[in-house]
C-alpha cells in the first residue's frame, strides 16, 4: 500500500463534519414536525382591516410533506450507515492494512454505501427544491379563507410547509406573537432546505476522496503485481 499517501486521514475528517450536518438535517426537520404537531396546527386569528376576525385552520387541505420524509431519510443514511458504519469501516480498514497489508471487504462495502447515501441526498434535494418550486408563488385568499372555518382546512392549492406558513404571515394575523412563532419556524423550514445543499456537497467530497483511495489502492496492487512478473521474468532471462 505503498503507492502515494493514504487518504484515510481526510476521508476520516469529511466523515465527520457529513455526521454533523446530517445530524443539524434531522434535527431541524424533527423541530419542523413538531411545529407541524403543535402550534402549526392553529387555528389563527385572522383580523382583516375592516372586516370581522374570524379563524383559520393552521394546515391546509394539501399539505405536501414526502419531501420532509425523504430528506429525513438522508440524513438518516448520512448519519448512521455513512457516519457510523463509516468509522467502524475505517477501523478495521487501518487495521487490516497494518497486519496484513491489504484492504478490507467492509471498506469496498461502505464505499458502495457512501454512493448510494449521496444518491438519496441528490433526490432529496430536487425532490424539495422543486416541490418548493412548484408550490411556490400562491398566496391565501381571503375570501376562500372566510368562507372555511375550523376544522374544515384551506382547500386550495397544494402547499410546502415552508411555503403555506409564508404566506400564513401575509395575512393580517390578529396576533403578533403567533407571527413571531410562524416567523421563527418558517426559518428552521428554509435552513433544513438550504442544508440539503451542504449535505450533497460534503457527501460529494467524501465520495471522490473514497473514489480516489480506491483508485490509489488499485495501483499499488498492480505495480506489486507488475514488479512480481519482472522479478519472475528477469529471473528467466538469467537461466
Ligand atoms: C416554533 O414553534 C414552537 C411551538 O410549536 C415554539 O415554541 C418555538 O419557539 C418556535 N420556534 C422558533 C424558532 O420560533
């Protein structure tokens, strides 16, 4: 394994900073359900200017969430299989190369892990960014809003969290302190979004670091190969 300098080192400190960020993932779109569970539930008091308070359902009728469960999903993978099992693999990679100076199944078999997990964040990250997309630009309509009190919910349209709570806030919400608590969710909901970026680009860095120590692992078997046929062959050419 002589060929070049390992890359276990910097592979060991990706690995480490992916667990964080896949952890401030999870952590984020578990605060984000709670929300959703409690105080995103509602009812608010609307207080059109002019007009009389009435209540609105704090969900919608469509409220799309498979994104959520799918960026909970990577980061679950990020953390546990590539976080965990990475640091067990890197173990007993370090010490199957100094007994035996070779490589070990459960390093190839993390490697395979370590491709698929930044395939799961890759879809997660479309996945919400176009469903933010598409669900994006809808504003509540007052009149809609009126005419569908508690517990019947807001029927139209389909709705990111993220994206019905902004427009929640357009609305002139009879409370203020009820805005300040939609205020600070809907950040924790853009922060779990704008995350998943980080979290593909340090699954990318982590993989073309792995990718590269396999290549690097790669060629130092073969010049041990070819210098064991040159040694052979020399040895024949001597005779
Ligand atoms: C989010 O909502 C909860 C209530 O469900 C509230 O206690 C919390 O303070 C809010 N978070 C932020 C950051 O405002």
């Amino acid at each position: 394994m002589g060929h070049g300098r390992s890359l276990l080192f910097p592979i060991g400190f990706t690995l480490f900073l992916l667990a964080v960020d896949a952890a401030i993932t999870m952590g984020l779109v578990s605060s984000m359900v709670s929300f959703l569970h409690h105080n995103g539930r509602g009812p608010f008091a609307v207080a059109p200017p002019g007009g009389s308070l009435f209540l609105l359902a704090g969900e919608p009728a469509n409220l799309v969430t498979d994104h959520g469960h799918t960026t909970n999903a990577a980061g679950g993978t990020a953390l546990v299989l590539v976080g965990l099992g990475g640091s067990i693999a890197l173990w007993l990679e370090k010490r199957e190369r100094k007994k035996w100076d070779r490589s070990s199944p459960a390093f190839h078999l993390w490697t395979l892990i370590v491709f698929l997990s930044w395939l799961l964040t890759m879809v997660a990250l479309i996945y919400t960014f176009v469903e933010t997309d598409k669900t994006g630009g809808q504003a509540i309509n007052l009149g809609v809003a009126r005419a569908n009190r508690p517990p019947t919910k807001y029927p139209d349209g389909r709705w990111t969290p993220e994206n019905w709570y902004a427009s929640v806030l357009n609305l002139p919400l009879a409370s203020e302190n009820q805005r300040r608590i939609i205020e600070g969710n809907l950040t924790i909901m853009r922060a779990w979004r704008w995350n998943l970026v980080a979290l593909f680009i340090l699954g990318f860095a982590l993989l073309a670091l792995v990718a590269l120590e396999q290549l690097r692992m790669r060629r130092s078997a073969q010049s041990v190969r070819f210098n064991h046929v040159k040694e052979v062959s020399g040895r024949r050419d001597f005779r």
